[in-house]
C-alpha cells in the first residue's frame, strides 16, 4: 500500500468522481484509476460503486475512509512539526465554540502570533456536528466547545474546562429591558439560537422548569449572523451563551435584561483524540486558551484579577 494510493482514495471519496479528482491532483484520470485499482486489488475489496455520474464509497469504502484520512493527516502532522522544529511555522487547527471564541479566542492568538508569526492557523466551528469527522480523521487538532450529547469511545480525551451559564439578550432601547423575571418575558417574541446549542426543546424547557407557560412566538435561527441582525433590529429576545452578552463587539447594540433567575448552560469541554500527540505549535495555542479561558471564568465569578 503507497501513500500516493491513500491520497487519491480520499480525493475521489471527497470529490465524488475520478474526473474532478484527477483535475484535482493534476493527474490524468487513467493513471488515477488504475492507483484506485491497485489498492482495491491489495485490500481485497472494492472501495467504489462506479455509476455515470460519477464514484460512490462502497461499504468497505466508508469504513476504509475515516483511516485514510487519519493516516494523511498524521503525516501533515509529522511534517509540520519538522518544519516547526527547523524554524518554520507549523500549522494549528482547531474547533472553537462561542464561549471560547469571543472572550479566549483573541487574546489567545494574538500571544501566539509572538511566538509563531508564520504559522498556518485555521479555526472552525466548535458544535459537534461540525468538528466530530475533522477531529477523528486527524484533521483537527482539538476541540473546545459544549459537551457531545452522545458519549465518546476511549479514542478521545475530554476535559472539563468550566459550566457555562446563559443570558437573556434583546437591543439597546428594547422596551423589556429592565424585566426583573423571565415570567416578566414570555408573551415576548423569542428567537432560538439551535446553533449556539439550545435545541428548541431545551428552550421550552428553561421556561417549563421555573413553572412558567411556553412562549408561542418562537423563531428557530441557526444562523448566527442572522440571530444578531435580528436582535439588533427588532423587539425580539433570545437566551444565549453568556459570551454574547459580555462581549465587547456586540455591547454596542445588544444588551442583558437582569433578570433574577439563573439560566444553566452547556458544560465546555476540551476533546482532542488520545493517541495523537499535539504539535509544538498547537499545544502552545492551547495552553494560551486554557489561561485566558480560566482568566474569563473567574473575572465573571468576581475572583481575582491577574
């Protein structure tokens, strides 16, 4: 089995064709096709059902993925942490939630800039349904964001790094802004922000639990951009992750209603696969993420301050 062979798996299972997988790789399609052969041939079985519009992943073909894909990213991996080590920059991916990416998130990278001015750093969404596939195949380098619902094998480590809480949120100027009780709040129009990670249920849910009605007017967005245009542009209302109340670019048009009831959230929990060392380079951003994440928390708790 050749590593060139591996590679051209993933690209025909990524691109769905041996056509756009060639263009890709800049190979022609016969001498693609026959890479494809060859490892079939070796592995005994056949990683693709051929149809005119295009390649699709056989049974053995989706198991087989997933371990391509590690296999590929663990020597991007390797290399980056080589060049890390003659000098070069390296390369950081991660997925980071709300919570860490409005209050850890810029203090965190801007500390990381000093010492890997060079490095290649991608940042994607932290909800579990976004990262999971990237982490497992080795593409990420960890995650920080709310606990999976699902339990996790002993292929991840999963740290508790701190619970989170929530706020309720509306525009500067609302005319429920001084509400003191979310039982002051429910005739009002709710958005449901299912991206940040409170499914419509569990936001019925928060109401049901203080013995409070259901609000009937209920948007879900999942959107996140659109939820704040929202907010900022109509009399509706939303439950969110604490961050977005106290982060400094939306304190300028969005605003915290003090209501006296305290709104549990999703415990934040750091998952990174447990057999895959981190490279120099990441494990330093995650240690500026730990400190500034711990520096947050307990600023909010009234601690005290560095």
């Amino acid at each position: 089995m050749k590593l060139h062979q591996l590679r051209d798996f993933v690209a025909v299972a990524s691109t769905g064709s041996l056509r756009a997988a060639a263009r890709r790789l800049g190979l022609t399609q016969p001498s693609l096709s026959k890479s494809i052969q060859q490892l079939e041939k070796e592995l005994g079985s056949a990683l693709f059902e051929r149809h005119a519009r295009g390649a699709v992943l056989s049974f053995a073909g989706r198991a087989f993925l997933p371990r391509a894909e590690t296999v590929l990213n663990e020597l991007q991996r390797a290399a980056s942490e080589l060049q890390h080590l003659g000098g070069a920059g390296g390369h950081v991916n991660m997925a980071v939630s709300a919570a860490a990416a409005l209050t850890a998130l810029p203090e965190a990278l801007t500390e990381f800039r000093r010492r890997y001015p060079d490095a290649a750093v991608r940042v994607v969404s932290g909800t579990f349904a976004v990262m999971f596939s990237e982490l497992r195949a080795g593409a990420l380098d960890f995650s920080i964001g709310p606990r999976p619902a699902v339990s996790l094998s002993e292929e991840f480590c999963v740290e508790q790094l701190f619970t989170n809480t929530r706020a309720v949120v509306c525009r500067a100027g609302h005319p429920l802004r001084h509400a003191r009780s979310l039982g002051e709040l429910t005739e009002a129009r709710w958005l449901v922000p299912g991206a940040m990670g409170l499914a419509a249920a569990e936001h019925d849910q928060v109401f049901l639990g203080l013995g409070l009605p259901v609000p009937r007017s209920v948007v879900q967005c999942e959107y996140p951009t659109a939820l704040l245009s929202l907010l900022a542009r109509t009399d509706m209302l939303a439950i969110v992750p604490r961050q977005y109340a106290d982060a400094r670019p939306f304190d300028s048009f969005l605003v915290e209603i003090p209501i006296g009831e305290t709104l549990p959230g999703a415990e934040i929990v750091l998952i990174a696969k447990a057999a895959m060392p981190l490279t120099p380079a990441a494990e330093h951003m995650l240690t500026l993420l730990r400190r500034h994440i711990e520096y947050h928390v307990t600023a909010h708790r009234g601690g005290a301050q560095p």
